[in-house]
C-alpha cells in the first residue's frame, strides 16, 4: 500500500502532466510543440525579457534543448534575441506582434481549459491546495 507521500508525488506528477497534455491537444490547431508555446506564455509573462538561460530554467529544460526551440520561434517570426545592455554573452528574448498573437490564442484557450478542469473544484479546497503548492514550490526552488 503506498504511503500519503507516494500518492502525493504520483497525483502532483500525473495532474501536471495531464493538464499540460490536455492544454496540448487545445492548442495543437496553431502548430507548435508543447516547449514552444510555454517558452511563448512564459516569455509574455515576465516582466522583463528573459535570457535564454532564465527561460529554459522556468519552462524546465536545458539550456541546448531552450536554445533549439528559440532558434524555431525566432525562425518563425515569433519571437527575436537581442544582446543584453550589460553583458554581451546574453541574449534577451522578446516576442514579436506574431508571437503576441500567439500568446492570446494560448492565453485564450488556456482560460478555457483552466475553467474547465476546475469547474467543479469546490473553492475553499482549491485555495488550500493552490497555498500549498505555492509553498511547496517556494521551498524547492532555489531564490533570486
């Protein structure tokens, strides 16, 4: 019989996995992998444009694979690399008119797949598990 913390990590891994592939199939219409519409959330998301490094250590990805799939985007008119103002050996990603179009049908249908999958979540257990989670995340992942 698995323990609470067995079940724990085997639910917060399947549930991640699941609503990242259930997010997939929504998006599939615009054509681009599952890497290149996080790095496209994630990137209008920031509030400064991302290194590459930073990008690919917040869609969880090595920097090579990040740099394949920001050589895609950038070749795709989504997304261009500019050198940083304080040290040349950094690229600084930001998205272009296209990619922020892209960004609203992600944004737009992420809403939809969000309200969906928690349409019948019952909001006082939502926000309990929504805490812990984010305190969860903040002890593992290493500070500014």
């Amino acid at each position: 019989m698995p323990t609470i913390e067995e079940r724990f990590s085997a639910a917060l891994h399947g549930s991640a996995r699941a609503w990242r592939l259930a997010l997939d199939r929504r998006l599939r219409h615009l054509g681009i992998s599952q890497s290149s519409w996080m790095a496209i959330a994630i990137t209008a998301k920031e509030p400064a444009p991302p290194s590459q490094t930073r990008l690919a250590t917040r869609v969880g990805v090595e920097d090579p694979t990040m740099v394949a799939t920001i050589d895609r985007l950038v070749k795709a008119g989504y997304m261009v690399r500019t050198p940083s103002a304080t040290d040349r050996r950094v690229k600084l990603l930001s998205l272009t008119e296209s990619g922020m179009q892209v960004y609203r049908s992600v944004k737009q249908e992420a809403d939809a797949v969000r309200g969906e999958l928690l349409s019948r979540a019952d909001p006082a257990v939502l926000a309990v598990v929504t805490a812990f989670l984010e305190q969860l995340q903040s002890d593992i992942e290493p500070g500014p």
